[in-house]
C-alpha cells in the first residue's frame, strides 16, 4: 500500500518525463516481498541529480540534495521524505573511492550494490526487477554477495558486517559458505572503519531476533573482537540465546549490548565510547545492566520476592517500564533460567501490563499539611515516599500525609 501512497505517486509524476524512469530499490521491495514492514523507501532513476531538482521543484515538491555529489537528493513529498539517487556505474573499481559515474543502466546500478536481495527494483506500478538474481535468494533468505565477494569486500569492508546484520534479519540456515570465507579473510579489513559505520550495522545486528546464533558464527570467525572493545568469552551467545528464547521481537539495541559486552559498568562505558554510542544509548545500556544485575542479586540472595507482585511494582517504580523490562530480561538470560521458567514468564507479562505505581501524595498536599516550601518540603517528600514503599503502597494519601507530619515533629 506504501507504492500507491499519493506523496510516492506525486514522485513518480514529476520525475518521470520523456524517458526518465523511477524504481524503488533495496529494502523496501525486499521486505515487501517477505512481508515485513517497510521503514523508508529509497527511489532510483536514470534522471541526473540537477534534472531531479529542478523537475521536482517544478512540481511543488521539496528537493534536498543531501548527497548531491554522490547523486542523491531527498525529495519531501507531502511530509514524506524519499531518497532519490541517479544510476551509478564504476568506471574503475578502487572501494568506495572508485570513480563512479551517472548511468541509465539498471544492471550496471544493480552490480554496485551488495547483496542479491538488495537489489531488487520495483516500478510504479508494482513490477519487479531482478538484474542480478536476488528473488531466489530473497526466497530461500539466503543473503549472497553480488559478484566476487572478496572483491566485493576489498572495496567496502562494512561489507563484512552487513552480510552478518542481513543474515541475522532475514536469512534462513547456514550462512553462504564462500561469503563467510571472504569475510573471515578480510576480518582484519574492519580496523578502517569509522565506529560510526560499525556501530550503525551493530545495532541492528544485535537486535535481530535470533541473533545468538550469528554472534557465534562471527565470534568462531574471529570478527567480533574488531568490533568489540573487550574480547567475548562464550557466556555472551547463551546470555543472548536466551533473549532469543524469550524476547525474539522488540528489543532495545542498548540492551542487547548490554548483555553481548558481559562486563560491568566499566566495560559498558569501553563499549559506548569504542562504538560511540549516544548518550542516552550509553545510559539505557548501564541503567538495563545495573537494574538487571540488582534483580540477579537478590534472586541469588535467596529473595524471590523480587518477581512477586509487589516486587514488580517497587521495580517499575524505580525504573520506569522499559528499563525494569528490559533489567527483567537481562537478569533471565543472565541466570540462564531458561525460556520456560514460570516466575521469569510471569513476571514479564505483569510488568508489561501492571499499572505504573504512582506516589498519592504530592508537594501541594503536604504545604496544606503544614510543611514549609524548599528543604523541608523535599525532606517530607522523601520520607512519605519510603513510608509508602515499606508499606508495599498500601499506605493511602491521608496516611502518608498524617504520618509524615508526626515523623518530622509537627
Ligand atoms: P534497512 O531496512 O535496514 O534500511 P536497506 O536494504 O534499505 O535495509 P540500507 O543500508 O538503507 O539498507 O541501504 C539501501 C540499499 O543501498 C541497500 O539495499 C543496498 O542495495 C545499497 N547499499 C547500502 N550500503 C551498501 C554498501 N555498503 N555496499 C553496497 N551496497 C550498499
Ligand atoms: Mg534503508
């Protein structure tokens, strides 16, 4: 439904005159044709960049040249962002820096790209295209590098990370045998790239569900020390075969690292600034860490009360939902429980579900009991709220007005 979308349309109409032509490519034919949703569509067309502008402009559209030298122009259509870029051919393969050129040859465009399934085309009217073989592929999920894959990789050596990150979202079965033996030959081939570059295909790496199993491929393949600070023992594949078992879908990139680095907060820092990570990556990563290793310990403490009702409720208290989730999951693939454990499977459908508990006193109610503006209402806050906890938020809002009132020795 995305391809009759009017804003995508309304770029097919203004871009396609004489004998220009548009096609979307990469991702969004691929998951349309397994599926899957589709985040962003990215167009393709044998019109230059200039012509690109000035037809869409004349068009009413908004054009951007966010990577005009490379041929690309990002046209706003209706609110809609679409990137627009030019067939490109080599005129000389040396890596990214090759000479490119703009082209009107599909086959060519599709040559330059990585993997069969990635270059997939689609007209305005739904029909695809398949220069290079991909549907077959895109069929079995069985991601193949396009042409030679050393040369392949000699010329883009994130190449060796998007062929695992692909794998790990849409392939089935073993990994393509010759292209895991150019990727292993090339490893040392990642020291060149950016952390930036590594840590973009990373995210989405780790947070594929089902990526236990290609972690320990890469880690048998010697990779993943070029993209870790710290080398991995072997706990991190258990630790994230068991996020596997429990929580395939929706999990958050920072917790995934969280559980693949199998450090402590120090090693978490390593990782956040060896892959420069955002700050509230960084954040959301040793806060899951610390809430998930405080659950451990008092479950190896002998407290089962944590998973209970009321220990649940402290949690999302003092962290929110998404971290006491995601600190719940960490601390299930660390103590290995397996995904059958009754307590663990209880406690995450409740935490999902349960109401956030919510102080039932406030700074207003406790000046109208009396307490003065500043400390000595901070004091009073504080002191209702332990009150309350210890009471397992029994305690109401005219017990906790009441007793901190007598506490503080009005
Ligand atoms: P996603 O859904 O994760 O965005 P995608 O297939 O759109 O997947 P992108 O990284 O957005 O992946 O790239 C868009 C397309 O550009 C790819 O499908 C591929 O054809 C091509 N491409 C991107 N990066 C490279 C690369 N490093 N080498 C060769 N081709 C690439
Ligand atoms: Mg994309």
């Amino acid at each position: 439904d995305w391809l009759v979308a009017p804003s995508l349309q309304a770029v097919f109409a203004a871009l396609e005159t004489g004998d220009d032509r548009v096609r979307v490519v990469g991702g969004a034919v691929r998951n349309t044709l397994l599926g899957l949703p589709v985040t962003d569509i990215d167009l393709s067309t044998t019109a230059e960049p200039s012509v690109v502008m000035a037809r869409a402009k004349a068009h009413g559209l908004k054009p951007v040249p966010t990577g005009f030298d490379h041929g690309t122009v990002t046209i706003v259509s209706d609110g809609v962002p679409y990137e627009v870029t030019t067939l490109r051919e080599d005129v000389e393969t040396h890596g990214r820096s090759a000479t490119v050129r703009f082209g009107r040859n599909w086959q060519h465009d599709a040559e330059r790209r990585d993997f069969t399934m990635n270059a997939l085309y689609a007209d305005r009217d739904g029909t695809v295209f398949d220069p290079v073989g991909g549907l077959p592929d895109l069929k079995a999920r069985h991601v193949r590098f396009i042409g030679d894959a050393s040369r392949r990789i000699a010329e883009d050596y994130l190449r060796i990370l998007r062929f695992f990150r692909f794998h790990a979202q849409y392939g089935v079965g073993e990994l393509n045998a010759e292209g895991l033996r150019a990727v292993t030959e090339a490893r040392a081939g990642l020291s060149h790239l950016s952390a930036e570059r590594i840590g973009m295909e990373l995210r989405k790496l780790v947070s594929a569900p089902g990526a236990a199993d290609t972690v320990e491929v890469m880690h048998d393949a010697g990779i993943l020390q070029y993209v870790l600070a710290t080398p991995a023992g072997t706990k991190p594949f258990r630790a994230l075969r068991a996020l596997d078992a429990v929580a395939a879908e929706s999990r958050d990139p920072a917790l995934c690292l969280a559980i693949l680095s199998d450090g402590g907060t120090r090693e978490l820092q390593q990782l956040a600034d060896h892959l420069r990570l955002s700050n509230a990556e960084r954040k959301r990563m040793i806060a899951s860490l610390e809430a998930g290793r405080a659950i451990r310990a008092r479950l190896e403490a002998g407290e089962r009360g944590v998973l209970d009702e009321l220990g649940l409720a402290e949690l999302l208290y003092r962290h929110g939902r998404a971290l006491a989730v995601d600190g719940l999951l960490y601390a299930w693939a660390e103590v290995d429980a397996g995904p059958e454990d009754a307590g663990f499977l209880r406690a995450l459908e409740r935490l999902r579900v349960m109401p956030l508990p919510v102080l039932p006193v406030s700074g207003a109610d406790l000046i109208a009991a009396g307490a003065r503006p500043g400390p000595d209402l901070g004091r009073r806050l504080k002191q209702a709220e332990s009150l309350w906890l210890a009471s397992g938020f029994r305690k109401d809002r005219v017990a906790l007005i009441a007793e901190s009132a007598e506490r503080t020795g009005d």
